[in-house]
C-alpha cells in the first residue's frame, strides 16, 4: 500500500481537491491506496472552501471535512508527498529534509519525462549553490545567473496557482487542472507512464 500526501498552503483549497479526486480515481482504478492532505500554514480544523466542497461533490468525490497541518507525523506516515507549488516543496524539505526523495510538485511528478527532471534537479543544485554563494557573501557570476535563467525558460510551469477567495469558475480551472495531474499520478503509480 502506498500513502500520498497532497500539500498546498491553508488546506481548505487546491489540497483537499487533490485528495478527493485522487481518493476517487484511485477507488476506480482499484489501486491500493491511502491519501491525506495537509497545509504549511493550515490553521487546526478550518473547514474547506465552499467552493473546493462543492466541485468535489459534483464530481462524486468525498471532500476532507477540516484542515490540518503539515507535521512530522504525516511526513514520516507517506511514502509520496505532491505539493501545489514549488515553494510548498521548499518548505516542505526544509522543514523535514528527510522527505527529500519523496516531494514533488504535483506537476512535477505527474507531467514531467526524465530530461525534465534532469532539467529541475539541475535547477535546484544551481539555486543551492547560489545561495551559499550569498550567504558566504560571494558574488554572483553573470555566466550564474545565465545558466539558471536558461533553466528556467526551458521549464514548465510546475505550480498549481491558489483559487482562494475567487470565483467558482476559478476554483473549477484550478480543479481541472489537478483532475488531470492526479490522473497521471495514479498511471505513474501503476506504471502505465
């Protein structure tokens, strides 16, 4: 049995959406699963959005009640952690950095082909080295700062953006996009990918 644990930021959104939808698919596909969710900044027992609550109906999904927050507990509990964006992954790694191998992005993990994760891990041990760089107080090299801008235009987008305090249209384009990144997760799982 595999445990996934969703991340994004207050856990009332983008989160619960992708552990309702994962829990569903994951149900039809018969894949043996456990999936939770969970916030870097979720206040204890928020309920989620009306509007996270109302697609995940519509869709047949079974939305999480209330929020929780990101702890040891639920890192050292999954074996897979996807995050709605690259800066949940960061905090997430920097608070438990033995969950290193075990983080992505959603995107990163569902969308991405071996030259793109070579791409993103090359990308962060660039930004790695330019941060001790700085905190040594050493200059940054314009040939530095070049190589990490061409990373970064050859990269995908890897963040699923917040549709907190939006419009249902909003929230029903940020679930889409989830919808579909967790439906490649599942074949990544399986090894349909």
């Amino acid at each position: 049995m595999k445990r996934v644990l969703f991340i994004c930021t207050g856990n009332t959104c983008r989160s619960p959406m992708a552990e309702g939808f994962f829990r569903l698919f994951a149900e039809q596909d018969g894949l043996d699963v456990e999936v939770r969710s969970a916030g870097v900044s979720a206040v204890e027992g928020m309920q989620i959005s009306t509007n996270a609550a109302v697609i995940l109906r519509d869709k047949g999904a079974i939305p999480a009640v209330t929020s929780r927050e990101l702890s040891a507990e639920l890192t050292e509990w999954s074996d897979l952690i996807l995050t709605m964006t690259t800066s949940h992954k960061k905090e997430v790694i920097q608070q438990y950095p033995n969950a290193v191998d075990k983080t992505f992005t959603l995107k990163e993990f569902a969308w991405s082909d071996a030259i793109t994760r070579a791409k993103l891990e090359a990308r962060e041990q660039l930004i790695s080295e330019l941060q001790i760089k700085q905190a040594l107080q050493q200059p940054i090299t314009e040939a530095e700062k070049e190589q990490l801008l061409k990373l970064e235009k050859e990269l995908p987008e890897m963040d699923i953006l917040d549709p907190f305090g939006r419009h249902l249209a909003v929230y029903r384009d940020c679930a889409a996009e989830i919808e579909s990144s967790v439906k490649r997760t599942i074949d990544r799982i399986n090894g349909r990918l």
